[in-house]
C-alpha cells in the first residue's frame, strides 16, 4: 500500500500543478490531442519516455511494449497494438517525428540472446529481433555476453527502423519527407542519451551542449 499511496501523491502534485497552475494547458487538451512526436518504448520500469525528454502533456504519443519492437507490416497478421497504435499516430494525428527509444540492460533483448524467452506470449514476441541477434552472434561470436546484449540492443533498434519502412502509409511520407524516422538509445548505466548516425552507421552521444 505505501507504493500506491506514493502515486495518490504524485497525482496530487499533477493536479495541483497542471489543473491549478498550467490551467490554459488543459483547456487547449480538452479540445483534443495534437502531438508531433510518437515514440516507441521500452516497458521497462526504468525507461520512461515522457521523463527522459521533459515532456509536458500532450507532448508525444507513446507505444510501449517488450524491448520497445516494431513487428512487419502484415495487415492479415491478427490482432496488434503496435500496427493500430502507429496507424492511429500516422494516418489520424499526422507525427512528424518517430522515435524508436531502445535501452541498455533490457531484459526482453537479454532473454532472446540467452535464447530464454519462454511462454505464452513472450518468446514469440522478441522474436521479433531473431535476425539482430544472429547478426550479432555472426559477427561477435567471441565477445562477452554483455558485450554481444548491448549489441543486440542496437541492432533490434535499427531492425524495428527497418520494419517500420514496410508500413506503406509510413514509407510514403518518409519518401515525401513529412514524417522522419530516428534511433535512439538510452544508456542507462552513463546516463546518456545516443542516436544513430546513418553516415557513421553507428550510435553517437546527442550533442546537449546549449539544451535546457
């Protein structure tokens, strides 16, 4: 009960400050939502998008599932979240921003490379990223398993950038410049933020230098 009560008091400091003191905030989202920004994420405890970036409601859309995959493009695939939440972001809010937001230390990219995700739902799920992780163990047979994890970790950031691409409302508007794809990767062990450089082909630092 402490734990829920912790988060009766947060509430309380969200009403005071967004219903109290930031009111005009709320009228204009009573009318409706208009982010510009969608991010996919991680369901890790740890990684919240809204408080890694700063965002104010209303800010960004959020997608969170296990280690933060974006499945094919397959419409006769059944039911699925993630294709409605992005057909939902693209085709009705109009984002102009995609993020997929991995992690260091995911415990579902962990359990696919210690080949470990087992039951119902799971295993079939980070699946999803097989093909990183038999690239990573391809090309860093010898490495450490943290090493080869972290790897992976980027690797299925880039593959879920690829599958996005196969959604053909999301390709369109790549291809006519409206909408704009990015990696990201936050480390949490330095407490750093990455993105991936296509010229480099590799994750780089974000310059905060001047950002407040």
């Amino acid at each position: 009960m402490q734990d829920i009560a912790k988060f009766i008091s947060g509430f309380k400091r969200f009403q005071r400050k967004y219903f109290s003191e930031d009111l005009e905030l709320f009228q204009q989202l009573r009318l409706g939502q208009c982010p510009k920004v969608a991010i996919i994420a991680c369901a890790d405890s740890r990684v919240d998008p809204a408080l890694l970036t700063g965002a104010e409601p209303g800010d960004v859309f959020v997608v969170r599932n296990v280690a933060n995959l974006v499945p094919p493009y397959a419409p006769d695939g059944g039911f699925s979240s993630v294709p409605a939440a992005l057909e939902f972001a693209v085709l009705s809010l109009g984002i102009e921003h995609l993020i997929v937001l991995g992690h260091a230390q995911c415990g579902g990219i962990r359990a696919l490379m210690a080949d470990e995700a087992k039951g119902e739902f799971l295993g079939k799920w980070v699946d999803i990223a097989r093909r990183a992780r038999d690239q990573v163990l391809a090309e860093l047979p010898t490495k450490p398993a943290s090493l080869q994890a972290r790897a992976c970790e980027q690797a299925a950031i880039l593959l879920s950038l690829e599958n996005l691409m196969t959604y053909p409302w999301i390709a369109s508007r790549v291809a006519a410049g409206s909408l704009h794809l990015h990696g990201w990767y936050f480390d949490i062990t330095a407490g750093a933020m990455l993105h991936y450089q296509p010229d480099s082909q590799g994750f780089q630092p974000i310059d905060l230098d001047g950002d407040e």
